[in-house]
C-alpha cells in the first residue's frame, strides 16, 4: 500500500471519507505523511487530550498529524512544566499546532519572553497568544529590537503586550511595515502603532 493510499484510509478511520477528502483538500501534504508518523501523532495527541478533544483538534489544525508523537509529548511535557497541566491543555486546545514546536525552540521562547516581559506577563501573553511560543529566539529578539530603534525600550515592551504576535515577525519584517506605515501615514504612523 503506498504512502497517500495509507494516509487517506488512515484519515478515513478517523473521521469518515467526507473528512479525509476534506482534510486532503486543507493538507493535501498529509498525504505524503507515512503512516507510522501519523498513528504516532494520533496516539499522542490522544493521549494529551483525550479520543474526543484529538479528534476536534485534528478538524482544527490538520498539520498537527504530521509531527512525530516523541516531539508533541515532549513538548507538552515542557507546556506542563512551565503552566501546570490545566494551563497547558488549554493552550493546546486554542493552537494545537504548538505541539509541532520542537523543544528547544520553545524553551527559548518561554525564556525571552520570560526576560523580557516577566514571568506573570509571559504567562497572561501565552494566554492570548499561544503562537509566540513557536518563534525561536533570535527572531523574538530581532523583532524586539527593531521594535525598540523604532520607538523606545518601553514602548516596545508595551507593543510587545499588546500584540505578542508581533515577536514571530522577523526584524525585516517588522523595519518594513514600519517603512510602509510611515509612507502611508506620515507623521500619524506612531500614534496609530501606539493606539
């Protein structure tokens, strides 16, 4: 039986043939997924959150099925260690997606945002925006510093807790749409960043 045909009666005994046809449509690289892989993802995903939650989270974030299951308990395990295992299974469930993170990547998260904005802070900011734990660091810190040449230390702080999303962005990224701010906007670029 070839990769594709095993994926697609494995999605099939997860949810039906509407859903795997559906599922192939959103992720036609799941088919390229090997089955071993996605049993493991499944298995461990089951066994984070349970048949019934596994199954709303796969309908969700499809993508989730192609990481190993050794990678997505091991990052759930750092998930527990740093929220408890109520924090973490709620984040999960908001982005099951962060259980692709690989481990490092997500420790260096945590600790920059952790440095940067403090413990209780990083925790309420993971509340909102699961996601930023998936940036590795040197994007985190490069965003941030383009964040600070921009406007002040403070501010960047500040923006940083009003839309930690922004950590994800690249400092490219971030010195361009605020080129294009300013061209657009002219003088009113900070205050519509600020507000």
């Amino acid at each position: 039986e070839n990769c594709a045909v095993a994926a697609f009666n494995f999605l099939e005994t997860l949810g039906g043939e509407e859903y795997a046809k559906e599922m192939v449509v959103k992720r036609p690289g799941v088919l390229a997924t090997p089955l071993r892989t996605l049993e493991g993802a499944w298995h461990a995903l089951e066994s984070v959150v349970g048949d019934k939650d596994a199954l709303k989270l796969v309908q969700k974030t499809g993508a989730v099925l192609t990481s190993p299951g050794s990678t997505m308990l091991g990052t759930f395990d750092i998930l527990i260690n740093i929220f408890g295992k109520e924090l973490a299974l709620k984040l999960v469930r908001k982005s099951p997606s962060l259980l692709k993170v690989a481990e490092p990547t997500m420790n260096g998260a945590w600790d920059y945002l952790v440095d940067l904005v403090g413990y209780e802070a990083a925790v309420e900011l993971c509340e909102r925006c699961p996601n930023v734990l998936s940036a590795p660091e040197a994007t985190m810190r490069g965003s941030h510093d383009a964040l600070q040449k921009i406007f002040s230390d403070d501010m960047a702080v500040t923006l940083v807790k009003k839309n930690p999303a922004v950590l994800k962005a690249p400092k490219e990224t971030v010195n361009s749409a605020w080129k294009v701010l300013q061209e657009v906007l002219g003088e009113d670029a900070h205050t519509a960043v600020v507000n």
